[in-house]
C-alpha cells in the first residue's frame, strides 16, 4: 500500500484506460477520484477507494469546481493522471471548425485546466506525479487523424515543458503513448473506419490490431502498469519522458 493517503485524480475514469489505472492506485491505497461527464457511469465502477464526480473537462468553471471539491474531500491532489480525451480520424478538408474546437478542447484544454487546477493544491504537498495520456499519434503523424494527432503531440509539448518548469522539484510529468488499446474507443473507431471506407468490421480491426507491433491489442491493464510505475518508488528520475506502449518500436 505505497500510495496510502495519497489523493489521486484521474479524468475519463470510467472506462478504458483511466478506470484501469484508477482501479489500480486504489488498490496501493490511494484515495481516487475518477471524472467523466456521465456521473450513472461513474457511479457504475465507484467504490471503496473510488469516487466518481461528473465533469466535463471542455469547461473552465467546472472542472475549477468539481476539482476544489474533490480537495475538499480527499485533500490535495498528489497524482494527477489527464486522460479524459476523444479519438476520431477525419481528413483534414472535412475537417470543420467545429470538430476541431471540440477535439481540441477536450485533449488539449481539458488536460491543460486538469493539471492547473491540481497542481495548486500540488504545491501544498512535498511530493507529486503528473501523468498525461498521450498517443503514439502524438509521436507520428497518424494518417487520416491530422487533427487527434495534432492535440496528442501538443500534450507531450505540454508534459516536457511543464518537466522544465518544475525541474529539480519533487513534482514529475511524463507522458504515456500507447498504440491501439482494447478500449470502446477501439469499438467506436471500427465504425467510423466502416462508414468512411466500406470496409468490414472485420478488417477494419484487422486494420488496427496491425499497426501494433506485436499484432494484438495492448490491455488497458498494460498502461496502468506503466503508471503504477511512474508514480512507485524510485521513479524520481523520470521525468519529461515520452513512454511508447506500442508491442515494439514505432
């Protein structure tokens, strides 16, 4: 129980990856709190060291709110884990302004007030993970997703930089890339390959279960393994890292 006492936060903690990492700082003794903007799928995986509070990272006042309540009831934020995000290919000249704000504000936005927010109460405490979840299109471009891969490479800017800012505190930020994760979002990137090429379900899974390296989907217990890691003992020099979970190298 390493993490006992510790606050962690984690935004998109109801499904996929978040809820595997929040499911596992809880089970070191961290007291979790998960976001997402449904509170009836929240309240479906709460419990013991886990509590849910709907908020929508797109949203200034909200997420300032819903984090300074979570403070009130578990004490400042120790881990902060910005995962909430969207996954969406579209080519870039059908690509409106609209769909661009919306991608924008959720990935980038809404990692950026997340870690604002839980770094001032951060900064009341002598230790502290910050833990982005970035992409492997946040490394490479990622062909017919210029605009998701244009907010995962701008949340590794925001991760390094941040690295600097606090170099030499007891306050780390790394960022985690995975490849194709066995998640909904998965589910959801199925149809929206089908609907765009006629392509089958079938292949379109075909489609992304090839591009990892090691031909399968990586478990969304794999990338909270890696966190885990991150915020354990001995991960004080790891720091402003970009770290690839993709079955091999991209």
């Amino acid at each position: 129980m390493e993490l006992s006492g510790k606050h962690a936060f984690v935004t998109g903690g109801g499904t996929g990856i978040g809820l595997a990492i929040a499911r596992a700082l809880a089970a070191d003794g961290a007291k979790v709190t998960i976001t997402g903007r449904r509170q009836e799928v929240l309240d479906a995986v709460a419990g013991g060291n886990i509590t849910g509070l709907a908020m929508d990272v797109r949203d200034e006042e909200d997420v300032v709110a819903k984090i300074a309540a979570a403070v009130d009831r578990n004490g400042p934020v120790q881990i902060c884990i910005a995962n909430a995000g969207i996954a969406e290919g579209r080519a870039l000249h059908k690509t409106t302004l609209d769909f661009w704000r919306n991608m924008m504000a959720t990935n980038l936005d809404g990692a950026f007030l997340t870690i604002r927010e839980c770094l001032t109460s951060m900064h009341q405490t002598d230790w502290g993970r910050v833990i982005t979840i970035s992409s492997m299109a946040g490394l490479r471009g990622l062909k017919g997703a210029p605009c998701y891969s244009a907010t995962k490479h701008g949340l590794i800017g925001l991760t390094r930089a941040l690295s600097e800012d606090y170099m030499g505190k007891p306050i780390t930020f790394n960022a985690i890339c995975p490849a194709y994760v066995d998640t909904p979002i998965v589910g959801q990137n199925v149809a929206s390959i089908t609907e765009r090429t006629g392509m089958s379900d079938d292949k379109a899974m075909e489609l992304m279960v090839g591009a990892n390296r090691h031909g399968r989907l990586i478990a969304p217990e794999e990338i909270a393994a890696a966190a885990m890691w991150l915020v354990g003992p001995g991960s004080g020099s790891v720091n402003g890292q970009a770290i690839e979970i993709a079955g091999g190298q991209l």
